[in-house]
C-alpha cells in the first residue's frame, strides 16, 4: 500500500510542475524582451529584491524549527530516574 502511495506522489510530482511552469505571463516576457538593456537589468534586481524576504523568512523557520526538534528530541530520548533500571 505505501509503495502504491508513493508511486502516485512520485507521478503527481513529474507532472503537476509542467503545468505550473504554464503560468508564466507572456505579455510581461515579451515586454521585458523588448525592452533595452538597463531596464531589463533593472526588472531582474527587482525580482531578486522581491524574493530575498521569503527566502530569509523561509531560511529562518527552517533553522528555527531544526535546532527546536534537535533540542526536543535529545531531552526525549534522556532517561528519567523512573525509567532508569541499572539491569543493563
């Protein structure tokens, strides 16, 4: 059953991103073709501009969520006096 699961995620994942690459706005390409060199420099700092914050706030819970299991796991897997039976 895990293995029809992940055939089928395999599969929507090779296909779904053809799709998505189809959104692309053609008025906007072909302006930006057209235009002269510095104001096609000037679209492109723009973009990057524009996706600098998400990839640091992406980056930043990215971090933030390692280090937080990282340090729940470690205590978790300590055992409590309780559990501790001096047997092994």
């Amino acid at each position: 059953m895990k293995l029809l699961q992940l055939w089928i995620v395999a599969i929507a994942l090779l296909i779904l991103p053809g799709h998505a690459l189809g959104q692309g706005c053609s008025m906007c390409k072909t302006s930006s073709e057209a235009a002269a060199a510095e104001q096609q420099r000037s679209l492109n700092h723009g973009i990057l501009i524009l996706a600098l914050p998400s990839v640091v706030i992406f980056a930043g819970l990215s971090i933030f969520a390692f280090r937080y299991r990282s340090r729940e796991s470690a205590s978790a897997s300590k055992p409590t006096q309780a559990e501790n039976t001096d047997l092994l």
